[in-house]
C-alpha cells in the first residue's frame, strides 16, 4: 500500500527511490530535433541506479549528452532506429539485440515506451540467459553432429504400451544418420515413427524381445548377434541400456571382423590339416622370462599329430608343463642352452640325435619370443647310411685288394711270359737248323702269342688303375700334354709319315696321367688305322660346345671344350660307333692291326672321370672323328 504523499517533492524522491530500487535498467530520453521539427538524436535525461551498474557510468557523466556520443556502436543497431518509431507514433516497442559494449558483447531486451514527448526505456541485460541458451543449443548441434557422424549406430526408443501397460511396440525419439542409411531410411522418416510402422512384424525378431527386457526389467544388456531382416544382413555388436520408459539401442558393424575371423578359423583348420598330415613333426614353444626378462625356460604352444606321436609317453607333459619340468629329460640342460642360443643369436640349428633306439634330424628356429622345432624320424636313413658306409668300406677294401691282386697278377703273369720269349729266342737261336722251317714258325707263333698277351696284360692293368684310382685334379695344358704325346709316337710318326694339323687348345681341370693316356690311345689309332696308299693326316681342333647338345651324362646348362680329333684313315661302319668302346671290342682280326680292344675302354673311362662325354663318327674309306666334351 503506498504511503501518504505530503508534498510534490515527496512523491518525487519516493519514486526516485523506487526507480532506483528495481533491478531493470531505466532510462528516459528526449528527442533531438533539428529546426524542421525532424528528430535527429537523442538526450539522456535520467537514468537509475542499475543502468549505471549495467553500464558502468555515472549519472553525471551521461545526462544532457547525446545517445551516440555516449554509446558509438549504437548507430547501426536495429533497436536504435526504432526509437525514432517509438519517438514518432508512440507504438511500444519490445526488442532483443546484441550490443557491443566496450568490446564485449552484451545482449540486450528492451521495452520502450513514449511518455509525453520522451521516450522510456527499461533494459535487461540477458547475456547470461543468451550465453546458456547459445551453448546449450551448440551442445545440442554438437551432441547431433556426434550422433550423426558416428559409424556406431544410435537408437533411443520409448516403449508404447496397452491399457493393461503391456508393452507392444517402440517409438523412434532419436537416431542418426549411419541407422537411417542401413535401414534404408532418413531420420526425419524416422523420428517420432513407431517401429513397427516402418519394420511390421518386428515383434517376431529377437531385438525386440531384448528391448522389451531391458525396459521390464532394468538390466542393460550387450552380445554380438547376427541379424537378416528388412534388407539389413550382417554382423553386429548391441548395447542396450534402460533409458526411462525406453530403451537406448548401439550398434556396431563387425560383419568385416566376424568374416575375418570366418576365414581365420578356416585357415586356421587349413593349416591344422596340413600340419597334422605333414611328414616333419612340427612344434613352436614361448620363452618364459623371469621380473628381470632373463630367459628361464620354455613352454609348448602348437604341436602336429606328427610330434605327439613322436613324443610318446612324454606328449602330455611336452604340451602342459614348462620344460624344465619334464621328466626323464637327461639332457635337459643341454638342450635348454642350444634353445638360449638360438633365441640370443637368431641362427637356426640343424642337427641329428638319438633317443630310445631312434634318430632323428631336427632344426630350431627362432619364432618370436620363442622357437620353432622340426624334427624328422631318420633312422631308416640312419640305418641305411650306416650300411651304406661299411658297404663302401667293404668296396674300398675289395677294391685295394683287387687293385693289389692286378699287380701282383701283373708281375706274376709278366714273368711266365718273358720267360716263354727269352726261351724261344734261345730255342730258335740254339736248335734253328734241326727245329726246321715249321718249327721255327710254330716257335714265332708262340712268341707272338706271348707279346700279345703280355700286352692285354698291360691295358687290363691300365684301365684297372683309371677305373678305379682317383687321381687329384690341376690345371692342364693340352697343347703341352699334346706336344709330350707327339713326342712319345715319335717312331710311330717317322715311320709312317704322318702328319699332325693342330690348333691352339685351351687348359682344363683334370689328371694330366688319365688325359696324356686318353690323347696318346686317340692319336696311336688315328695312325694305327691309317690307309696304305696314303700316309695319315690328323686334325685336331677345339671350340666351345653349343647349349643343348643334348649327350648323356653333361650338364644341359653347362659349357664343355669341345675337341675334335680327325683323321683320313680307314674308318668302320656308323653301327658300331658305341660297341667300339666296350672292353675286349675290335672290328678287325689280330693279323691286320695290332692291339687288344681296351684302348678305347680306357678312353671313355678317363673321359666319364673328367665329368665329359666321347662319340664317334664314321664312315667306311672316309676316315674317323672322335669328339671329346671337357668341362669348362
């Protein structure tokens, strides 16, 4: 109730007082007018306590001054050009607008009014509503733009229920944009929309059996689960969560994950197969560090049926106990430093050992933190290569003997014959005249018999010898040795006129013993099996041998010295050309060339130790070319 007013002053100072006492900024204003009457500013004529709180300024700093003197930043305002308005018709004004004061931004709503020719105005500094506001709705698009830029999918969903609070269906209150696209919507179609509007018989899938649980019972719930409805088909991660009478329903794709791990235990089946048919037994063991990550044992992770099997009685402990707890394991510590060193140095270890009357081959890899061992069972190999050895032990002590029984034989054979030569030699000498012309042949007989074998008795012995004695490889210079071998057929040579064409030859790995007796035994048949009416010509020529020869026993990808040894002798039928390098083989009888058939045995011998190949070819009356392939 208002209290008595005694005097005009009275009045005044009392709602002086109450101006000053309200919490809304007031200020009164009169207009400027320029001498046609046309407003063109504003005065401030008063102003309360709290307008000079909310700006700062006294009374006495603005009161008689011009609005835009005080505040500048007024002139382009909204706000500012409705007071001429509100000057003009009277009409009250009620605005809202965002002040630039001193360089802060103020908000501002403004009720005017015009009293007599002024204007009032009653200001409220909103900032604080206006900031709260602003930030909740930037909360808000930022908390949408989360939503819809989520590859998660987002459902928020109230339960619709009957009269008897049964729920039946769910309506969309929210979701973003990845649940829109997947479903083959938008999120406008969708918000405010009951499931089952959009998705009829939804009742039926296992979702809403969950989002009916959750919201009956409180209980948040979260499984992986694969769904094929509505065109929607794959693998997904749920959450579900009570969110008042509803449910919020997150989702996420892990069809891309799911599948991998499809064809990870596929492959993981694949490979167990494998593993488990394969031929080497196979295991891969984890180190085992102590706090300070020293290595102090080991620990079965993988094994193949192969290794358990190999294992035995000791598989169940390999595979659940630590190493150094398997029992027996007399060489426990053995092993356990070779596995240390394998896993300090990365080296692999490949090595053979035996355990309960087996043997084994077995190589340690390093794998990570720890190693993968393979072991095959060798003891067939084993048992196989112990034969092998004592039956090349037995070889080589036959082949001693037999090469001691060639010498001796040799010398014991050689001595008989001299014997029977010198003794016709004293017989013809002695008893000519009463031996008579028949006996004197039978007696050349005899010794022609004699030298010819004393012969075969030389080459059997010389190809004994190639056959079987491995003489040390050097460098060799064909032309040298060839040079020596003209040297050694020097009477041969002289007397029967031949003629030798030779070119530059190269030098070769081989025994320079085995190659002067394969070039002497070519170069004496090349004169041996000359023709009468002329005298023998030999060429003898080299080049290396052409890719894909295609001869027995060289190497398709490897380069031989080729030489050819030519001559314009007597020659022999083509049919021949492989059985003349038999043992005892002769195309001709033993009164038209001398010789025993081992010459050219011996040749092929000495070729195949070199790691070559020799051929023949010839033609009757045409002469004969021996083609001899040396490695490079």
């Amino acid at each position: 109730m208002t209290p008595p007013v005694t005097s005009l002053q009275q009045q005044i100072d009392y709602y002086e007082q109450l101006l000053n006492s309200i919490a809304t900024a007031i200020v009164t204003m009169a207009p400027l007018r320029d001498p046609s009457g046309s407003i063109i500013e504003f005065i401030f004529k008063a102003v309360n306590s709290q307008w000079e709180i909310d700006n700062q300024k006294q009374a006495a700093e603005v009161l008689g001054q011009r609005l835009l003197d005080v505040f500048p930043n007024m002139a382009n305002s909204l706000t500012y050009r409705q007071f001429f308005d509100l000057a003009k018709t009277g009409q009250p004004i009620l605005t809202t607008e965002l002040f630039d004061l001193d360089g802060s931004p103020i908000y501002l709503q403004i009720h005017g009014v015009r009293v007599g020719d002024d204007i009032v105005l009653s200001i409220n500094n909103i900032t604080a509503y206006w900031q709260a506001q602003r930030e909740s709705q930037e909360q808000s698009e930022l908390l949408r733009s989360v939503v819809d830029h989520s590859p998660t999918g987002i459902i928020l969903a109230e339960a619709i229920r009957n009269n008897e609070g049964v729920v039946y269906d769910f309506r969309y209150l929210l979701t973003n944009a990845y649940n829109a696209e997947l479903t083959g919507h938008t999120v406008e179609q969708m918000t405010g929309k009951t499931i089952g509007e959009l998705f009829p018989g939804w009742q039926s899938v296992t979702l809403f059996t969950t989002f009916k649980t959750v919201v009956e019972t409180g209980k948040s719930q979260r499984y992986p689960f694969e769904y094929d409805h509505y065109g929607v088909k794959g693998w997904f991660e749920g959450s579900f969560q009570k969110q008042g009478d509803g449910v919020l329903f997150t989702f996420l794709d892990v069809s891309a994950i799911k599948q991998a791990e499809v064809d990870q235990e596929v492959q993981a089946v694949r490979l167990k197969a494998i593993l488990d048919n394969s031929q080497t037994a196979i295991s891969l063991h984890e180190a085992i560090r102590n706090e300070h990550g020293e290595l102090v044992d080991f620990k079965t992770v993988l094994a193949n049926r192969l290794a358990i099997e190999q294992w035995g009685s000791l598989a169940d402990q390999i595979q659940n106990l630590p190493y150094s707890h398997i029992s027996p394991n007399p060489n426990a510590a053995v092993e356990f430093a070779r596995f240390k060193q394998v896993i300090e140095t990365g080296e692999t270890v490949i090595f053979e050992y035996n355990y309960e009357d087996s043997w084994h081959l077995m190589a340690i890899a390093k794998q990570g933190d720890g190693l993968v061992i393979s072991f095959i069972n060798i003891t067939d190999i084993h048992r196989y290569r112990e034969q092998l050895e004592a039956t090349n032990q037995e070889l080589k002590r036959s082949n001693e003997s037999l090469q001691q029984f060639a010498y001796v034989a040799s010398h014991d054979l050689q001595e008989p014959l001299r014997k029977i030569m010198a003794f016709g030699d004293m017989l013809t000498d002695l008893h000519r005249d009463s031996l008579g012309a028949g006996g004197a042949d039978l007696v050349s007989r005899m010794q022609q018999s004699a030298k010819r074998m004393s012969q075969l008795i030389r080459d059997l012995l010389d190809y004994s010898r190639v056959s079987t004695q491995k003489d040390t490889f050097e460098e060799v210079d064909l032309n040298t040795l060839l040079a020596d071998v003209q040297s050694d057929l020097e009477v041969r040579i002289r007397d029967s006129g031949a003629t030798f064409v030779i070119e530059t030859l190269p030098t070769v790995s081989g025994s320079p013993v085995q190659l002067q007796q394969l070039m002497q035994n070519l170069l004496s048949n090349a004169i041996k099996f000359g023709r009468k009416e002329q005298p023998p010509l030999v060429r003898v020529c080299c080049q290396l041998a052409k890719p894909g020869h295609g001869l027995a026993g060289l190497h398709p990808e490897r380069s031989y010295w080729q030489l050819s040894i030519e001559d314009n002798g007597i020659g022999f039928d083509g049919q021949y050309a492989e059985r003349i390098f038999q043992v005892f083989q002769r195309l001709h009888g033993k009164g038209q060339f001398d010789g025993t058939g081992v010459g050219l045995a011996i040749c092929r011998k000495v070729v195949e130790n070199h790691g070559g190949a020799i051929v023949a070819h010839s033609y009757p009356g045409k002469g004969a070319t021996f083609t001899v392939w040396l490695p490079v």
